[in-house]
C-alpha cells in the first residue's frame, strides 16, 4: 500500500479520522464530538495537533474569529498538512 499511496496503512486511516474530525469540528463546534473516531479526547487533540501543528481548541478559536479560515482550513496549517502527506 505504501507503494501505491505513499502511506503506510495505519498513517492513512489516521490521516482518515483527522479528517473527519476536522470536518466534524469544522461543522459542530464541538471538540467532543470530532473525538467520536478516537479513544478519547486526549487521543484527538494529540493526534490533531500533530497532523496540523495546532490544537483543536485553538483552531475552534480560529474559525470562530474568522482568522484566516478558508472551507474549514487554516491556509497555512492546509499547506502543511499536505506537505506531511
């Protein structure tokens, strides 16, 4: 799979589930809630924040200031999660 995609498996159900977390927090607002695909909400905002380079507290501050939010993306933290995949 690595091969074909670039991505280990287990890096590409993560790269997966942040996205559906970040789609989830870009909807509801709700931190808890985009934690659903994960062991807990620790777990996302570790996983989160490594992905992006921000917390998902921080990128709810984000979006709720308008700062910079484009479809539910940060340019900057956009462009960096696609130069780690």
């Amino acid at each position: 799979m690595r091969d074909e995609i670039g991505l280990a498996p287990k890096e590409l159900l993560n790269l997966l589930r942040i996205e559906q977390g970040w789609i989830s927090l870009y909807g509801t607002g709700s931190i808890s809630e985009a934690s659903n695909l994960f062991a807990d909400h620790a777990h996302f905002s570790r996983e989160f924040r490594r992905f992006t380079g921000i917390s998902p507290r921080d990128y709810k501050r984000l979006k709720l200031s308008g700062d910079l939010i484009v479809n539910g993306f940060d340019e900057a933290v956009a462009a960096q999660l696609l130069l780690s995949a």
